[in-house]
C-alpha cells in the first residue's frame, strides 16, 4: 500500500480555460485555434507533478484531466492511497448528450469534454492518455461501463457517432469491459490493494489513440460520461503534448510460438525523424538483457540493438503490449498483439482419400476428408519442433473420450469439435470448437510433458473440420497476426499459394468452419455436461 498525497490540478472554477488546456495536450506539428469546455467546473483542469505524485496512474508529468466527478478526487491529501470503491459526485455535467448516449449506447451522465479547433501537419495525430475508474473491478461485466469520447472531422461539422476514433485495443472501447485483470490485462493495473496514488479503483497503463486527420483544419471532441448511472466517478488524464504528428509509434502484430522466444523490431516501422529508441515497455522503463514481466506471464526483454525479444510462459494465449518510441524530442506509444497457432502432433493420424495416413507424410494436392466438403485438397504443410516440457506440453485426448475415436495428441491451442445437445441449450449451436487446453479434466484430457514434440500445421482453401485419429478438429485458420509469426520462406510460400491472403490484415481467407468458444463458455459447457452425465 501507498500512502496519499494529492496531485496538484488547477481546475476550471481555479481559472483554467479551455485553452489552456488545448494547449497542454495538443504538440509539434498542430496549432490550436480554438477551444471551449463543457461539464462541471470542478471535473477538468490541468494536472501537475503526475511523475512523482502519482507514477503509473497518470501518462505523464503533466497533462489535462477531464473526470465524471471532482477532478481532485483523483487522489486523496492524507491516509491511505484508495480510501473508497465507490467515490462518486453528481455533477452538473451534461446528462443524456446525444453524442455519447449514441456511442456508449446507453444513457450517459456526468459528461465532461473539451472542443478544439487546430490545424495538423501531416495526416496521422495521436494521443496518450490514461483511464481511471471506480468501476473497477466490480462492474466490469455489467452496463455501468463509464465511456471515454473522442471524435474528429472536419472543421465546423457537427459530430456523430460515426466520428469516432476506437482503440485499436479489443473491441475498440476505452472502458472497463475491454480492458480490465481478465481482458487485455497487461494493459490494466489494479488498485484495489491501494498499490498505486489514486483514488480509483483501476486504472490503465498509457494507451495511445491513432486520430486520422485532415493536412489543414480539423476539430475534434475529447471528453469522458458515466454509463447507465450517475455514480461511481471514472477520469480521463491525457499527457501533456501528446496529441502530434511528428512522431507516430506504428503497432506490431506478430505470433509465438509454445515454448519459444522471438525477436521483432518495432521500431522498424514507426514514422518519425532523428533517432529512435525504446524508452519504455509496457509503461515500464527497461534494462537492456533484463526481462520485464508481464501480467499474463510472458516476459519482454530489450536488446543492445533496439529490438527486443518477447518469449513464452508456455501458454497459448492472445495477447498485448506496449512501447513507448522517443526520437529526443517527442515520444509516442505503440501497441504490439501477439497471437498463438494450433497445430498437430507428428504421428498424428488423418483421415484420407486413401485411408488413415500419418500427418508428417501428407503432401499437398493430398485429399482430405473434410466433415463438411466431403475431400478436400490439402494446400500446404508445415511444421515446428519445441520442447514438451511444463506447459509447452501436448495435450492427451484419450481414446472415446468424445465419442468413438483413437487417442490423440494435439497442441494445446488446437480446437477440437463438440457436438452435443448441451452445446445446442447452452450456445444455440449444435456444434461448437474448443480449444484443448479448455477441455482439460486431468483424467481423460491431461497435458504430456517429456522430451520434444513436432507440431505440423494443414492448412486448405479455407478452414476446414477434418478428421484426427477419428475425432473431429480443425485445420490450420491465418489470423491478421499468425503469418507474420513463420520464417521470410515460409511467408512466400503461403503468399505465393494464397494470393489473396492479405499478410498484413489476415483478411483473404474463410472465417472458423464452427464457432468457437471462449474459455469461460467451456468451462461453463464442460460443467454443465458433467453434471448430466
């Protein structure tokens, strides 16, 4: 726990305008012509001393906050850090505005938001800020989903919904539902256990939005609403000189492998001039050879050379990051997603046009039998070989253990095909694909570490449900991060067989032959159809 101590803010009744605190946010390469403020005048101001009055809950040493409540709320003079999970203020902000009642859609109150008119150069703005919320933990899941804003067009045009500028995060939302200690948790602090200087109950690490906008005038709308109610109060700290365009931190997409490790530039693409250099990962400062933890237990470490090397906890899992880019002048964050691919075990059984033949002798042009085109050509194969120790291990279905079927050995990732009627009560859907890893009961279902495992990837025209020592599971499916995972030859090979894959968005090839679940509605399926067994 940390003890109190209040960040200095000089709100709007103290004698902050609007323009200051257009002033404060936007930087090099755009000039503010206007701004006005709407909301309380104690819920926006500017912010001071964040560094060291509040390190980890504000994006920088200085900025603007905009809250649904007292802005000084944010932290507390005295005692303890995070005095209350439920600090909230009625404020005489904006109740149902139109504009955030269509992009939250629901009933919004409290809002807060600052206007600005500027000129850009260049055609890509971005934006750091962090989000803070007494939402947190509890209401993560519910319709109290407290709503950052911000909408950009052209200059003098009233705004509508469609303005808005997402996340590139999760489902685009900057609120609790996206990122919180279950989604997108290396994004997310919790501060429950008073860990950080802020009366919030979460908050965010430094998210960065990317804002397209016009070389000339433009106006934007950046502001902050409580969702379904006016309680439970939620602030939005934007860094100082943050919103530019001389800088621009491109994210990265790529894959790892179970087990393994990967060394990717990120810096290779960011847009800038001047020399570029991490200066922080996942808003922490780095050691060059020191690894640095993240939540969902992956570790990322920076080399002598700016690179840096993201290796494996052993679980296959999706998952994200950040950078912080500076070229000595400015910086900029970006986000690095990381995704996973299921593969089959070498020995592996398939069903074919000419019987059961091992996976690792299969040959393209081979026929397939699919469970829903009958036989299918198979385009390419390909294959990896890592550790099966931990949890780099395969997973053990043993034989009949959904339906008549051999034992079989798959990646953990590997989705393989349910078909009952819980499925069908539960889900709606008669058939469903779920990850091994999900369907582990320790018994009939068991990971099996010892020694190395050769995973081999099949791939067809589109996805497929084939057949596996007998049981139904999935061929290889590209997702927009999972080619950029293989070898420079690799990549050819697929782009050369898949013309139409488009290797930097995933998009080109057929969406999930099933639908697959998530790992909450596994479990949830998997208890259910204990019990009625």
């Amino acid at each position: 726990m940390v003890a109190a101590s209040e960040i200095p803010i000089q709100t709007v009744r103290e004698g902050t305008t609007a323009l200051d605190m257009a002033n404060a946010i936007f930087g090099d390469g755009v000039t503010v012509l206007s701004a006005s403020y709407t909301g309380d005048i104690d819920s926006a101001g500017i912010f001071s001393d964040g560094d060291n009055t509040s390190p980890f809950a504000t994006p920088s040493d200085t900025g603007v906050i905009l809250s649904t409540g007292n802005a000084e709320s944010f932290t507390n003079s005295n005692g303890q850090s995070n005095q209350s999970n439920n600090t909230s203020t009625n404020t005489s902000g904006p109740n149902n505005d139109a504009l955030f009642n269509a992009s939250a859609g629901r009933n919004t109150f409290d809002a807060a938001y600052l206007d600005v008119d500027f000129t850009a150069v260049g055609n890509v703005m971005t934006m750091q800020f962090v989000f803070a919320s007494e939402e947190y933990p509890e209401f993560v899941n519910s319709i109290y989903q407290d709503f950052v804003g911000v909408w950009i067009n052209g200059s003098g045009v009233p705004f509508t919904a469609s303005d808005q500028v997402e996340l590139s995060i999760g489902d685009g939302d900057t609120d609790p539902g996206n990122i919180n200690n279950a989604d997108n948790q290396n994004l997310y602090l919790d501060n429950t256990s008073d860990a950080y200087n802020t009366e919030m109950d979460g908050v965010t690490i430094t998210l960065k939005l990317t804002i397209p906008v016009s070389p000339g005038s433009n106006s934007i709308r950046i502001g902050i609403a409580d969702v379904g109610d006016n309680s439970y109060d939620s602030s939005l700290l934007i860094a100082g000189d943050s919103a530019q365009t001389a800088l621009v931190a491109v994210d990265d997409e790529t894959n790892l492998f179970q087990g393994g490790s990967k060394t990717i530039d990120i810096l290779g693409n960011d847009v800038g001039s001047g020399s570029l250099s991490i200066s922080k990962l996942n808003d922490e400062v780095p050691t060059i050879g020191v690894p640095i933890p993240l939540n969902t237990g992956q570790t990322i470490t920076l080399n002598a050379d700016g690179t840096i090397t993201v290796t494996s906890d052993g679980d296959l899992e999706n998952f994200n990051f950040t950078y912080e880019v500076s070229d000595g002048t400015n910086d900029d964050v970006g986000f690095v997603k990381v995704t996973t691919v299921p593969c089959f075990v070498e020995g592996t059984l398939i069903e074919t046009a000419f019987g059961p033949q091992r996976v690792e002798s299969l040959q393209p042009d081979d026929l397939i039998k699919t469970r829903d085109h009958g036989y299918q050509p198979l385009r390419w194969i390909g294959m990896r070989e890592v550790p099966a120790e931990g949890k780099f291990a395969p997973i053990r279905v043993s034989k009949n253990t959904f339906g008549s079927h051999d034992t079989l050995l798959v990646s953990p990732e590997h989705r393989i095909l349910i078909e009952d009627a819980m499925a069908e009560l539960l889900f709606g859907e008669a058939e469903v694909l779920v990850a091994a890893k999900n369907l582990v009961n320790d018994t009939t279902v068991r990971p099996v570490p010892g020694g190395m495992v050769t995973y081999i990837h099949l791939m067809f025209d589109e996805h497929q449900v084939i057949y596996s020592q007998g049981l139904a599971t999935e061929s290889f499916l590209p997702g927009p991060q999972t080619t950029c995972s293989f070898e420079e030859d690799t990549i050819r090979e697929i782009s050369t067989l898949f013309p139409e894959l488009d290797l930097e968005s995933g998009s080109g090839y057929s969406q999930s032959a099933r639908r697959t679940l998530r790992r909450y509605e596994a479990d949830l399926w998997r208890a259910k159809a204990q019990r009625a067994a």
